[in-house]
C-alpha cells in the first residue's frame, strides 16, 4: 500500500511515516509541507491513501480535501488533525474524506483508519462513532457551530483565543472590517451577544486551540 503524507512539522511527518512503515505492507511515497505541495505530489505520484493534516499553510482542510478529490477521485483522503473532532468531522467528511482521526489517537488507530480507507471503507475514531450515535438516538440537533463555514470556524477560535480583531486580519491576511463581518456573522449563527459568551461557549464545547 502506497501513502502520500502531509504536514508542516517535520517531526510529525517522521512520526507518521515511523508508524506506517514499522507494517512491511505499508509504504510512504511521498511526503508534503503544505497545501499547495500536496497537490502536485499527489498529481505526480503513485499513491493510494492520502494521510494529510487539517491545517497547513496556505491551502488546507475543507478546501484541500475537495481539490483532491477532484484531482484524484478515485483515492481516498484521510484528515488528521489536533482540533476536536466535534468541530471539524461532518464537514470534512462531507467535502469528500474517507475519514477523520484525532492526532491525539493517531498511534493506536492510524494504520487501523488507513487499511479501512484503502479497501472503501469510511473511518471515524470510537469516540466520535460513539458521539454521532449517542445524537441520533436522542435525535439531538446539529451542534450550532457546526454551521459555521471553515473560514468562521478559524476566526471563532482565533476571538476565543482572546486574540483581538487587527492581529486576526494580520493573521489570516484580512481586512479588520471583514473580521468584524465575520465576527458579526459567527455570534448571530451561534446566538450569542458578546467575546465574552463566545469564550465561555468554546470552552463548554471543547473547541479552544
């Protein structure tokens, strides 16, 4: 089995790659540093699964995993990521991922996750599969911030965070005015009124950085 792997961080790239391959079946063929990296090795190489993190410079998450897809839709896509499954698992997966894996259960589930994927199958960890199940039984609504799009999600997390409006616009190459819109839009969607119920609703729902 061929895995293209993705991260910025050198040392989780290693540790990925450490994982896969300690299985004699399992090869990694390439691996890239960003967004943009991804596509043309994924253009470029033989692969079979797509092992990538959620977020990495420039081009990353919902975007990223929809532009494969459409590079190779035949290929099926694996998300690791450090954020809660909760916030980014029903979008990912509906831009086209195979699965969603917490980094935090990357070493006892990925090689698990990776062997599902490759043969059709779609792979959430025990404990989101427990959540979604747990919802449906109670038929318990979406989650508000669910809702929000990938682009809300960052700024939300950023003004949870405590960070203030210019230095958000600076780091995600924004006008103040447009983060404020976004902000204005993030706390309609989530029915709140303030910074302050914001924060106390990301902590509720386990979304901080």
């Amino acid at each position: 089995m061929k895995v293209l792997i993705a991260d910025d961080h050198p040392v989780v790239r290693h540790g990925l790659k450490a994982v896969l391959e300690a299985h004699p079946d399992i090869t990694v063929v390439a691996e890239a540093r960003n967004g943009q990296e991804t596509l043309e090795m994924a253009r470029d190489a033989e692969w079979d699964v797509a092992v990538v993190d959620y977020s990495m410079p420039g081009l990353s998450g919902v975007e990223l995993v929809k532009q494969l897809k459409q590079q190779r839709p035949d290929r099926p896509v694996l998300v690791l990521s450090a954020y809660p499954e909760s916030l980014h698992a029903t979008q990912i997966m509906k831009a086209g991922a195979s699965g969603y894996l917490n980094k935090e259960s990357a070493d006892g589930e990925l090689v698990l996750a990776v062997r599902k994927v490759a043969r059709g199958g779609k792979y959430v960890s025990p404990a989101l599969a427990e959540k979604l199940a747990e919802e449906l039984a109670s038929g318990s609504d979406r989650a508000p911030h669910e809702a929000l799009s990938e682009r809300e999600t960052r700024v939300m997390r950023l003004l949870a965070a405590g960070k203030p409006i210019n230095e958000i616009s600076q780091e995600l190459a924004l006008s103040p005015s447009t983060v404020s819109t976004y902000r204005a839009r993030i706390l309609r969607k989530l029915k709140l009124s303030n910074n302050a119920e914001l924060v106390r609703y990301a902590v509720k729902n386990r979304l901080g950085a």
